[in-house]
C-alpha cells in the first residue's frame, strides 16, 4: 500500500470480515436504523436533537462511514423536514461521494473527470457545510466536517482558519482536535514538528490523544518505509520520549469519544513499541470499543493488523 493510498481508506473502509460498529453501539441505543429504515423522519431529527454531542458524533460516523447505509441516508435527505440536519447530511455524504470518484489509485492515475467530480462533491458539500447551525452540536460537527474537506483539498491555510474559528466555540471538542491533527500530519498539509506543537499547546486528555496521535504518525513513517525494521527503529528514536510523556497521560475511564480513540490510539502505540501485553491489556480494556482509527492507517490487510482484529473480535 502506497502512503497516496492511505487516506482513502477513511472513506471506503473495505475491512476483511465483519465491520466494526464504529458507533459504539450509539445506533442501537437511539434505534437510529429503525427510525431510518422506517422513513420515521420527525422522531430521527428529534432524538439527534436530544442526543448528547459524543452519541451523535458516534451515531454519524457509523452512519457515514459505512457505505450500505448512504441509501437510506439519501432518502431522508429528499424526506426529512429540518434543514440543518439535512444540509449537515447531504455535505458529509458529498465528502464520501466524492472520495468515492476519486478512488484509491495514485494521484497520477486518477482521471482528469475523477479530479473534476472530486472537487465537484467536496465544493457543494463545503456549500451546505459553511454557515451557521442553530443546534452546537450540529455546528461543532460541520466543523469537524469542513476540517476533512480542507484536508482533501490540501487547503492547509483554510484548516488552520477553520480550527482558530471552531475552538473559539468548541475549544474541548476532542472530534474537531482530531480532526485538525489528522490534516497536520506530514502526509497531508503540515509536518512532524507541527503535530507535536499542536498536541503540546494541549492541556489534559487532548494533550494525551495529541501526543498518542504524533507517536502513530511517527510510527507509520517507519512503516511504510521498511515494514520489517519499524518497530525497532520507532522503539530506539521514541520509547524514552513516550515513558517520559506517559506518566502525565490522562485517560479517562468512560465510554464517551476521547476515552474510546485514545485508548485505541495508545493500544497501537503499545504495538508499535512491540509491547504485546500492554496492547493486549488496552484492547481487553475497551470491550469492544474498537475505531476504525488509527488502525486502518496500517492496512487491515496485513497479517499484523488481522491478528489484532480477530483479538478484538472483529473478525
């Protein structure tokens, strides 16, 4: 797998096996399909307007990273009756849509009609996006979103205006922070040395998942570079740094978004170091609790990554 095919995965997620649910059993709990599949639009747009901000961040990333549920989704689109519940659907269904055209391939073989349908979806997705939600939850989600497209776009300038904008509203939201280090890495529009600032500049769990997410962006470049040699060369350039930032790690005990993905983050960091033990601890920890994040950077493909999948009983 080539770095320029990475990313892509974020939007495809062609797992081996049975998916996880990366809602985290948010979909059940709020009968989200049901209501869907039943065309009961006025009680989904109620509950997603009752619904904590981590239940429906997870029940929207289960809804749209999974691509047999767009169908369903297109339709209360036509359906539904709140409009900014539906400008936030059809603009994340576009950003999917458009990676969808774009495919997988190297840049140089994607078509020029790829590249123009590509731009196409992630500009009318931009247009529903941009603006004003009258419900946070809903705004701080549209945040996050025009985040991705700045980051498919290789905007760097408007992610950085993004950011500086949507924390002066939602400076704790762990969705829109992940959500800015993922378009910080070297491999999009920033470098190793900015992810660190960032994560840095953090205080508390966001400071713990920024520093997790900095040693996995570290880890990959060895990765990809020579599968065979990079857990020993990630171990020599970084496991005293990780025991000295380890001991000021805060991670929470519950079931909400930060607490899923940094444990799930710091299960990956424990593999790269090749701490078999300690990644197993974590992942036992999270019952189940396993995002698609980071874990699909590596490719689920690899025997590696399918080992740690059976564990979890994904697949």
């Amino acid at each position: 797998m080539s770095l320029l095919r990475i990313p892509i995965l974020l939007y495809t997620q062609k797992f081996p096996g049975k998916p996880n649910d990366i809602s985290f059993g948010r979909l059940a709990k709020w009968k989200v399909l049901d209501r869907l599949h039943s065309q009961a639009w006025a009680d989904f747009e109620r509950v997603a307007l009752e619904m904590p901000a981590d239940d429906f961040f997870m029940v929207m990333d289960g809804l749209m990273h999974r691509s047999e549920h767009h169908s369903i989704l297109d339709d209360y689109v036509k359906g539904g009756s709140s409009q900014d519940l539906i400008r936030l659907i059809r603009g994340h269904l576009n950003i999917h849509k458009g990676w969808s055209i774009r495919t997988a391939d190297w840049a140089d073989e994607v078509s020029e009609d790829q590249w123009k349908e590509f731009y196409r979806h992630l500009d009318l997705a931009q247009e529903d996006l941009s603006g004003t939600f009258e419900h946070p939850t809903f705004q701080q989600y549209a945040f996050m979103s025009l985040l991705f497209i700045a980051r498919g776009k290789g905007d760097k300038e408007a992610g950085q205006n993004l950011y500086q904008s949507a924390t002066t509203q939602f400076a704790e939201s762990p969705q829109i922070f992940q959500a800015y280090m993922n378009l910080m890495t070297p491999r999009w529009c920033g470098s190793a040395e900015e992810m660190l600032e960032i994560a840095k500049s953090q205080s508390g769990g966001l400071r713990t998942l920024g520093l997790l997410m900095y040693l996995v962006e570290m880890y990959s470049e060895y990765f990809y570079e020579d599968y065979l040699g990079a857990k020993p060369k990630f171990r020599a350039a970084h496991q005293d740094l990780f025991v000295s930032w380890a001991k000021d790690f805060n991670i929470g005990e519950d079931e909400g978004f930060l607490t899923i993905y940094t444990r799930n983050y710091l299960a990956c960091v424990y593999n790269a170091f090749g701490l078999k033990r300690e990644c197993d601890q974590v992942l036992k920890s999270l019952a189940g609790n396993i995002s698609d994040w980071p874990w699909i950077i590596f490719g689920p493909e690899n025997a590696r990554d399918l080992k740690l999948y059976r564990m979890a009983g994904i697949v």
